[in-house]
C-alpha cells in the first residue's frame, strides 16, 4: 500500500519559516520525482517546487529565492524549507510521487502564514 504523510505544517507570522516533511512508503522512493503542490480555496493546485529522482530542481517563480526542496532516498522523504514565508503562502501542501506518469498523493498539511 502506497502512503505519504506530509507533516510540519501550522501557523506561522510573515517572514517566517517552516520545513515541510513527506515520507513514503510502498514505493522505490528513490525511482520517483517527487513535488510539492498547494491549494487554496477558489484557486487551482499550484505546482510549488519538484525535484527528479536524479536531483535537478524546479521552483514556481512566486516562490524562487524563498523555498528549497530536497529529498533524503535513504530516509524516503523529501522536504520544502519555506524562508521569508507571506500570507499569499497560506494552502493546504501536497506531497506527490511520479514514476512512470502514475502519480501518488498524500493528504496534504495546512501552512496558515498570518500575524
């Protein structure tokens, strides 16, 4: 059975960080690309950071400069550092694992960036 639990989210003021975790299980995590997404109300799910099983990055230009997604294969987790955190960040973050264009999701953990 595939799982991916995201965790470290919660509230946090404006130019604050937070490190968001995403451990899986029942895959070959290290075979996957691995992706951080987000949504909010009345918006659609906004592709945030990603990174290839072979470690090339890409970032959403809302967030360049601000987050870093990393993975550990020997721990089958991959992390979004979150710096200089606004309140158009808040979302619920997703977690998602690709090999072969079969996509795996987590449920998701809430960031709330308000003072």
């Amino acid at each position: 059975q595939v799982r991916l639990v995201e965790s470290g989210g919660g509230l946090v003021q404006p130019g604050g960080s937070l490190r968001l975790s995403c451990t899986a299980s029942g895959i070959i995590f290290r075979d996957n690309d691995m992706a951080w997404y987000r949504r909010t109300p009345g918006k659609e799910r906004e592709l945030v950071a990603s990174i290839t099983s072979s470690g090339n990055t890409n970032y959403a230009d809302s967030v360049k400069g601000r987050f870093t997604i990393s993975r550990t294969n020997a721990k089958n987790t991959v992390y979004l550092q979150m710096n200089s955190l606004q309140p158009e960040d808040t979302a619920v973050y997703y977690c998602s694992a690709t090999e072969f264009y079969t996509s795996r999701w987590g449920q998701g953990t809430q960031v709330t960036v308000s003072s």
